[in-house]
C-alpha cells in the first residue's frame, strides 16, 4: 500500500460531539441518554450486543435518521441539516453494497469519484486518485474486472474503496471485515491505521470481533439498552474489571497457577523469582477485552450496574 498524503493540520475541535442523545418508538427507549465525543485522527470502536442501539446511533450520527433528543454535532453540523457539502466529508461503508455489478472496477470508482470534485478544498483535495485509492485497498490486480467477476473479499474491498472514494474526514464502517480472509483482514487493518495516522481521518467501526475492535480502536464504546455502559481504550477497560490476574510458571517439574488478587502481579512476580529462582515458562494473564465485555454485558443485564453511567476507567 501507498502511504497518503497529508490533508493539513486540523482544527481540534471534535468531530462527533454526542450529548445526551435520545431515541423513543412508541413507549420503546433505544437510546437513553448516549454521550461520547471523538477527536480527529481517531479510531472508535462501538460495541454492543444485537438490540443494543447500535444500528440507530450510527444512523443518527450519518444523518439518515432522526432524534428524540439529545444534541448532536458532526464535522461542526447537526447531521439533520447537513448539506452535500457536509455529506461530502463523510464517508459510509455498509454491510453490503450490491449494485452496478456490470461495471468494471476502475470505471465504477472513477465515475462515483467524480461527484466529489466540487467539493475538494485548499485542505483536503477531493476525490481521490482512483489508482492510488485501488492500491490503497488491495483492488491494483482487479481494475479491470466485472464487480460481480469479484470474489466475496474482494467485493468487500470494493465496498471499502466506493465509502472513501471521496476522502471522508469521517468514516462509518459498519462490519468492515466480514468476509475477509487472514491476510485481507490484515490488510484493512493497515488502511485503517494509515487512515487515522497520514489522512488524519476519524473512524467509527461497529463490530463483533472483539479482536478487531482491540487491534483497531483507540477506544472502545460498549452500549447495552440504550446507554454507554463503557468507554475508555481496551487496556483501561479490562482495569475496571481486572480484580485479579493469573501467574502460571513451571518449577520442579510440576505447573503451577495462581491467583494474584492485587490489580498488578508485579510484586508477587518478584516474589515468585526470588523464593523460587529456578521457576520458568512464567506467564501472566490480564483480562483481555472479550473477558471485559462480556463481564460488562453481564453485570448490566443482571441488573448490577447503573445503566445511565459509562464504567469508570483508570487513567
């Protein structure tokens, strides 16, 4: 992949700003009070279990759907009125994209990028070349052929490339991998952190691999019944939950585990060395995020957490 250039510096001001935001069908609450902001360059993971109001905020957020209440600002604007200069910095890729299957792949992305021209400024120049953009996803070897010729990773490439063709400050992706082999996945990876890092672009991923969200995210939301239940990066996350790790070594032939109560095993590991120097195959295990949410989920649904107040995370 190519590396981008940069766009120029930024102003600092948030590019989502979420206050209290409310959405009610009916009687029904989905969202009951969801707060989070973003910063540029940033790279946020949304999770949550099916129901959870993931699928309305993003909707919200993207524009395509109304609000109950609650303040929200993207890219400085109330997406309820954003224009198609405002729609022209926001990139959306969704689960599937399925049309225009005759077209070949340059010719596709080459028309879609030409709706963008009018809106390329002195800071970010609009759309982007189509063979850096086909280098940038993987497609360089595929230019050429039908969309429908494509297999499905490659199809999910192309869904990629036709979200960013216009060289969005802001990114919605919404199950982003699904579909991808190990090294397809491996390489969206690296676009995204090329995203974040050279074009300063901010990421919103909604995601069930927690893997991916841990690799991807500088932060992870976790919403569950229509509130932010946590918010913080994975490492802070799994702290608020990390009551205990567990030391296993190897000494005199035998495999021992244990325990440590204290929120860091530094001084037991110490400890452990110096009563018994000849102890090897030392492992140490934290909580990782899958243990963190689904700890999380847990305690919510079980009714022992407020569930109008993110976790607290340490610094």
């Amino acid at each position: 992949m190519s590396a981008m250039s940069d766009p120029g510096p930024t102003t600092g001001a948030p590019v989502l700003d979420v206050r209290d935001l409310r959405m009610t069908y009916g009687t029904k609450e989905v969202l009951a009070g969801v707060s989070f902001t973003a910063q540029p360059g940033e790279v946020l993971a949304l999770l949550g279990p099916n129901g959870a109001g993931k699928t309305t905020t993003i909707e919200i957020l993207e524009g395509f759907r109304g609000r109950s209440g609650g303040e929200v600002s993207v890219l400085g604007s109330d997406p309820v009125h954003g224009d198609e200069q405002w729609r022209a910095r926001v990139g959306v890729v969704l689960q599937s994209w399925r049309d225009h299957g005759r077209w070949r792949v340059r010719e596709l992305l080459d028309y879609l990028s030409r709706f963008y021209t009018p809106y390329s400024t002195a800071e970010v120049t609009r759309p982007w070349d189509v063979d850096e953009l086909l280098d940038a996803v993987g497609l360089t070897d595929q230019a050429d052929a039908k969309v429908l010729k494509l297999s499905g990773g490659q199809r999910r490439r192309l869904d990629v490339a036709i979200g960013i063709v216009g060289r969005p400050e802001l990114v919605f992706l919404d199950e982003p991998t699904a579909g991808f082999d190990p090294h397809a996945r491996r390489e969206f990876h690296d676009l995204v952190h090329r995203l974040s890092d050279f074009e300063n672009t901010t990421v919103l991923l909604t995601t069930h691999d927690l893997d991916e969200a841990e690799k991807l995210a500088d932060r992870i939301l976790v919403l569950d019944r229509g509130t932010i239940i946590a918010d913080g990066s994975p490492d802070e996350l799994a702290r608020t939950l990390a009551h205990n790790a567990e030391v296993r070594w190897t000494a005199g032939g035998e495999r021992h585990v244990h325990a440590v109560a204290e929120r860091d095993p530094t001084d037991f590991v110490r400890r452990l060395l110096a009563s018994h120097p000849d102890a090897t195959e030392l492992e140490v295990r934290r909580a990782n995020l899958e243990d963190t949410y689904l700890a999380l989920v847990q305690r919510v649904e079980s009714g022992r957490e407020h569930t109008h107040a993110p976790a607290e995370v340490s610094p």
